[in-house]
C-alpha cells in the first residue's frame, strides 16, 4: 500500500498497539458476545461492574455515595458530556495504569466535544463488533496478509492518510484516504488505488460516500458501513444502487464504542450490538420512556478501562424496542431520532464545504471553548464562539483569516463571542440557506 505507484500522500503512520494480553483480552471479549447473541437476552445493569468503578473512581465514589445500586439502580444521577468535559481526572479509575493511554477527541457534533481517553484493548474489540455486524448481513471477510480489510474514505481539505495492518484480522491491510484531490499527486488515482487494492468493504461517514458518488469512483465492495452521522433512508437507497452491496449502518461513539448496527431486515432499527452495555432511554427527568416514546439513549457498562460509564446521556434520542425481532439477532433494537444530520457548506463557486475542516481551524485556538458555524447565505458565514477571554481585535483577524483558507472568494464572516457556555446541546453547524431552500 505504502509502496503503490497510485498511493495518496500519506502523513501519518498508525499501528494497532495490539499486545499479547490485549490480544487476549479481545479474544475473550469475541467468544463472550458470540455466546451472549446466541440466546435471547435479558437487559440488565452489570451491578458489580458499578460497584467496582464506584471503589476505584473518585468521581464514581461521590456520585454514588448513599445509593445501594443492588435496589435502587434507578435513583444514580445521570452523567453526560459536561462531567467528562469537567471532571475527567477524577473519572479515571485510580488503579489504571496510563501507559497505554490513547486520546480520542470527539466531534462534538451533538454536544460539547470532550477529550475521551482510551486503551488500545478497548478499540481492539471494534474489530469483533464490525465483523459481527457484517456476518449478520451476509459478508465474511478473509484475514490474511494479502487481503486488504478495508478503506475508510474520508472528504475532507485536510486529514490524517496513513495506511497499515490489523493483528485482529490476520494481519490484514487497512488504509484511511482522503478522496479530495489534494490528498493525491494525480487525482485519477484515487479510483485506481481502490482498485488495486481490493477492499473488502468500504467504511467511512455519509458525506464521504456521497462525494464518491458524484466522483464517479465505480467498487463493488462486499459491504458498506456507514457511521459517524446519519444516514437517511434516501441516501441508503442511493448508495445501495450504486454500490450493489449491503449497506450497514453503524452507530458508535467515541467515548462509548459500538453501540448498535442497522437490522438486516428492518434497517430503520438497530440492534445493541455489544453485550456488555446497558441501555436505557430517559426523560428530561430521568425516567425511563414508555414503549415507543423518544427519549435520550444513555450507556452503562462497556470495555474502556480509562472511560467507565454509568447512566451516561449520550445527548443522542431512540426509541427503545425489546420486542423479539424476526432476523437472527436476539438483542433490543433502537430506532434513532434525527440526530447527528450531515450538514454541508455551499460556496458560489459550486464547492462543497465539509464542516470538519472548518472545526479543525477552531480548535486550533486554545482560547475558543464552544463554537458554533451558521451559514446565512452563499456569501455569508455567521461564527459564534465562546472564548476564554475578551475576543481582541489581533484574535478575531487570526480566526477569520485561517477560515478564509478554506471559505474562499467573496465571503462575509461575521464573528461573534456570544456564544453561551452553558452546557446545553446547541446544533454545532447549521446551513440555515440550506434550511430555507429546502422548506421552499
């Protein structure tokens, strides 16, 4: 892959960080939820998982102080985002060993973006979790060094390209690129790279298949697995005819792993995938919602050792269902509420603006803790941030003219520091002329 004659400019090197006892410890993690899928299963709260976290985190400690959990599970405080934002070094379990920790900073897209720490044995377990979510649509994989797993695409002006292999998947190669042509020395390229390179499946976010569609990139892989944002029925139709393939949709978070795929017979709902969560749907007071009502999906449970989550608000809405559903897999399904929609930025030139690259610029300034991107118009962009100290004139004309990298022509920006930090979830990105034309 490194070597290819049609290979992107890669700028990253990544490797798995898979030891013998991570191996182990993903093994274990496989046959236990090939067990549990095998037979119908009964939701509960993992009792000795809280009451282990309760002994080993400070802000567990505090949090469940006078609750017995054994009774009264549903009198625990609910977490979400703002704790984790706020509190993480009293979240971290004091008897971890932090050598092996990796930090994966969330989109935010949903919410206030967090820093979410995380071990190499815990993302080992999304390699089982995949390829379960694959086999119940039909798709076996080949693990062997000469196959090529997979190829994430991503659309984006500026991202991480590396390429590498997977020790969960018989050493298997797995590339990440980006299909914007100034990932590539010769765009043509791109789709004879592909080609070459035979995946397997496809992964990556609904923007990043859309963008292929329209670049006329033509693979027939055995699977595409859509995460990351939503994928609407329109666009599922879409890509399956273009694709020929199952289309998976994937629901997955950074601070919680895997949570549910798209069923193979009724892909509106998902089933939980991992058997060692607990899900819950709740009110704004945190009462369970009754059967068929929205409410937001909240995590207990999980394999992340630096991350332990209890009543955790995702800050995503479902509908919970443990009815018995008619494929093969006897886990409750969840049917998602119109969470994190792809939104895009329209310039004249007909260009089409991925937000990321945007919110890449913005995070670069230590000072901006909350932003939000409002496109008013084809010619104006509406920024609002929330900043540590007073927006100086030197600060405002530093952000403007890094977003006029990417926001290029005859562009309004308008910067405001308004923006409140004040915990609540405010959409990240709108593209109110989007909004309106559509409504028109």
């Amino acid at each position: 892959m490194l070597e290819s004659s049609y290979a992107p400019i890669w700028n990253g090197n990544i490797g798995d960080r898979i030891d013998r006892k991570s191996f182990a410890f993903v093994k274990r993690f496989e046959r236990e939820l090939l067990k549990r899928k095998s037979r119908i299963y009964h939701q509960s709260p993992n009792k000795s998982y809280i009451k282990k976290i309760q002994l080993s985190s400070q802000f567990y400690f505090n949090l469940l102080k006078d609750i017995n959990i054994y009774s009264d599970f549903r009198s625990i405080p609910t977490t979400n985002r703002k704790d984790f934002s706020s509190s993480i070094a009293s979240i971290v379990p004091i008897d971890q060993n932090l050598d092996s920790l990796i930090i994966n900073p969330t989109s935010g897209t949903t919410g206030e973006p967090i820093l979410a720490p995380n071990h190499p044995s815990a993302i080992g377990c999304y390699v089982p979790l995949i390829e379960f979510s694959l086999n119940q649509h039909g798709v076996k994989l080949t693990k062997s060094p000469e196959s090529t797993i997979a190829i994430q695409l991503c659309y984006q002006k500026q991202t991480l390209v590396y390429a590498t292999s997977h020790s969960l998947s018989g050493g298997a190669r797995f590339a990440k690129i980006n299909i914007d042509d100034s990932a590539w020395i010769d765009p043509n390229h791109k789709q004879l790279f592909i080609d070459s390179m035979m995946p397997e499946i496809l992964t990556g976010d609904p923007y990043a298949f859309e963008g292929a569609m329209k670049m006329g990139i033509q693979y027939k892989p055995k699977a595409i697995h859509s995460t990351a944002l939503e994928l609407t029925d329109s666009l599922r139709f879409k890509l399956l005819e273009y694709f020929q393939c199952p289309i998976i949709n994937f629901y997955s978070l950074n601070e919680t792993g895997p949570i549910a795929y798209s069923c193979p017979l009724h892909p509106e709902w998902m089933h939980i995938l991992p058997h060692d969560i607990f899900v819950e749907t709740l009110d704004e007071k945190g009462n369970p919602t009754n059967k068929n009502e929205y409410g937001e999906i909240t995590i207990t449970g999980g394999r992340n050792p630096y991350l332990p989550l209890i009543r955790y608000r995702t800050g995503d809405f479902g509908i919970l269902n443990t009815d018995p559903c008619n494929c093969s897999d006897p886990f409750p399904r969840l049917k998602l509420l119109s969470g994190r929609k792809p939104v895009y930025f329209n310039l004249k030139s007909g260009e089409t603006i991925n937000p990321i690259d945007l919110a890449r610029i913005l995070r670069r300034f230590p000072d901006i803790y909350q932003f939000q991107i409002v496109q008013k118009s084809l010619e104006k962009f509406e920024i609002n941030i929330s900043c540590s100290n007073d927006l100086t004139l030197e600060l405002r004309n530093k952000i403007i003219t890094e977003l006029r990298i990417i926001l290029v022509g005859d562009i309004q920006i308008e910067l405001k520091d308004q923006f409140p930090l004040d915990g609540k979830k405010n959409r990240m990105f709108v593209n109110e002329w989007v909004e309106k034309e559509n409504l028109l």
